[in-house]
C-alpha cells in the first residue's frame, strides 16, 4: 500500500498547494480562470491528443468499456436524483448533484494519475470514458436541471438547456481533441517533428498546472461563498434585503459523497464482472482502469456550470472539496485493492 501512496501523494499536494496558494491570496482569485483556461483549452487537449494518437484504435473504440461506463452513470443520475429530491432540493439542485456524483475528475486528474499508475495503456479506456461524460453525462443533467418549471415552461427549459449543453459540447475542446487523435491513430499518422513538439510541451504542463487549478478552484468556490454569505447578512442587517443563503446540510453533501467514492466503483466493477461473466468481451485490465476512474473525486468543472445555470453552488462545491480531500485515503485504497 506504501508504494501506492508514495505514487498518489504528489497529485494530491499539487491540490493542496492549489488550495492553500488561492486561499491565502497568493493566487489572486482573478487569475484563476486564466489557469482553468490554458488547462481546458491548450494543455489538456495536446495531452488528449497525444495519448490519442498512441493508443491503438481497437482500445478507443471499445463498446464494452463504453456499455457498461454509460450504465453505470445514468444509473448514478437516475438514483442520486430520486435519492437527494425533495422540497428543498429541487430538479436544478438535484441534476447537479447526481452530475457531481457521476462526472469524475479524469481530465484534470485521472489521466495523469491513473498512466503513472498503470502505464499508457490505461488512456484508452480513459478517454471512451471522458468522452461519454462530456457528451451523454453533462448534457443529460443540465437538461434534467430545467425540469423545476411547471409542463410546457418546464419542457421549453428542457429543450433549451439541450440547446446550451449541445453548443458547450461544440466549443469545448477536448471532444474535438479526442476525435482528432482516434483519426489519427486509425490513420497511423504522425505530426510533423514541430507541430509534434509543441504539443508534446503542452502536454507536459497538462498534469502539474490542472492538479493546481484544481484546488485553486476549489478555494475559490469556498472564498466566494463565505464572501456572498457575509455581504448578504451584512444587507440584512441594515435592511436593504439580500438574505443569506443557509449552508447546505450534511444531509445534503454526505449521501452524495457516498455514492461518488464509494457506490459508483462498485457499480462499475459488478456490471463489468457480471458482463465478463456473461461472455462480453471486457478485458480485466480495462475493468480495472474504469473502477479506478470511478473512485476518483468529483470533476471540479461542475461547480462553474452549477454557477452558471444558478444551482446551489455551495453545495456542489462542498461535495467535490470532500471527495477531493477523501479520495486521498480512498483511492490508494482501491488502487490496492484492485491490484
């Protein structure tokens, strides 16, 4: 187990200097979003890439990989949203919690984690996995997330926030990183020596500087929150208004906390035991990369869309700061575990 911990321990302490760097203002909290940009939009994508392009064909076209992940997720939505709706969560809150419990960090944290784990053989199923859940995953809950309105208004929001979800879809990078690196492995071809280059550069920050962002984004959420609290109760107090917004329960954050690190993995690993056992063909090795993907924290790019469609980002930001510090423990564990 001490050799998995000696592998894990860096990654989470690039989170945690993230965290502490943001939080004692070291990192001004304006800077943050240009990290997550360079991340999302430069060096993420070259790392995708080049994984991509290494990777044998038959690996990133895996439908079993992609049948039992896709089961698995939505059994995830479907039961956190029956499990955490009620009158004071509703569709809005309630979508973005089953995303939260349901989208893992493997962009941001998985890749780099799981090849140093495993080798570069473990990216194949990684990436059927990202893909799934930045096209059916995250399209699905924003939608789910409409439903609070009343029949056609309700519907109406549905069918918009499809809209919305589907030209996220078109602008993010890393589908579009991920399409172009299955081309050209199923082409065999190779980037000129610059172009190559450069994107191996990119690549290369991809690890340390998303591990960062990751708990600089994480302190924000926090630091944002307290200030919105403070200024709302400050507005009370001379009556101009602004109630504070109550902090969320831990009837609230711990059930989901629960399914992400520890339901999820042993949803995929039972659907994919039960359908090796029935004859589909899912290597081992590969069950073994998606188990691991679902013990990983939550994917911190959920508390920005929960702001952006006006869900409870407190909440969600509490989750994911909890699965992150938990998944220190958690995951080494089921790394030892499964090897």
């Amino acid at each position: 187990m001490l050799p998995v911990f000696l592998v894990t321990f860096p990654f989470f302490a690039l989170i945690a200097a993230g965290y502490a760097a943001a939080r004692a203002r070291l990192l001004p909290l304006e800077a943050i979003p240009g990290l997550n940009t360079f991340v999302l939009y430069f060096a993420l994508p070259c790392m995708l890439l080049r994984f991509g392009a290494g990777t044998p064909i038959a690996q990133l076209l895996d439908g079993s990989v992609a049948l039992i992940w896709g089961a698995s997720a939505l059994a995830v939505v479907a039961g956190v949203v029956m499990l955490t709706r009620n009158a004071r969560i509703g569709w809005n809150d309630a979508a973005f919690g089953a995303l939260v419990a349901a989208f893992p960090n493997t962009g941001f944290m998985g890749v780099p984690l799981l090849v140093a784990i495993l080798g570069a053989q473990a990216a194949g199923p990684m990436i059927i996995t990202i893909a799934f859940d930045l096209v059916v995953t995250s399209s699905l809950c924003i939608a789910l997330s409409r439903l609070d309105g009343a029949g056609g208004a309700g519907q109406h929001g549905a069918s918009q926030a499809a809209r919305k979800a589907l030209r996220g879809i078109v602008v993010n990078p890393m589908p579009w990183s991920i399409l172009l690196g299955v081309l050209l492995s199923a082409a065999r071809w190779q980037l000129p020596g610059p172009i190559d280059r450069t994107i191996a550069m990119l690549a290369d920050a991809a690890s340390p500087v998303a591990l960062f962002t990751i708990g600089a984004v994480l302190a924000r959420s926090a630091l944002l929150a307290r200030e919105h609290v403070a200024s709302a109760a400050v507005a009370q107090a001379m009556g101009t208004g602004g109630a504070a917004m109550p902090k969320a329960p831990l009837a609230d954050v711990l059930p989901v906390v629960a399914v992400k690190l520890l339901l999820h993995p042993l949803l995929v690993w039972a659907l994919g035991a039960g359908a090796i056992a029935l004859g589909l063909p899912l290597s081992h090795a590969a069950l073994v990369v998606i188990v691991l993907v679902a013990a990983l924290p939550s994917a911190s790019n959920v508390s920005m869309l929960a702001e952006r469609f006006g869900a409870d980002n407190g909440r969600i930001a509490r989750i994911i700061l909890w699965t992150t510090v938990a998944a220190f423990f958690s995951f080494p564990l089921a790394v030892g575990l499964l090897r």
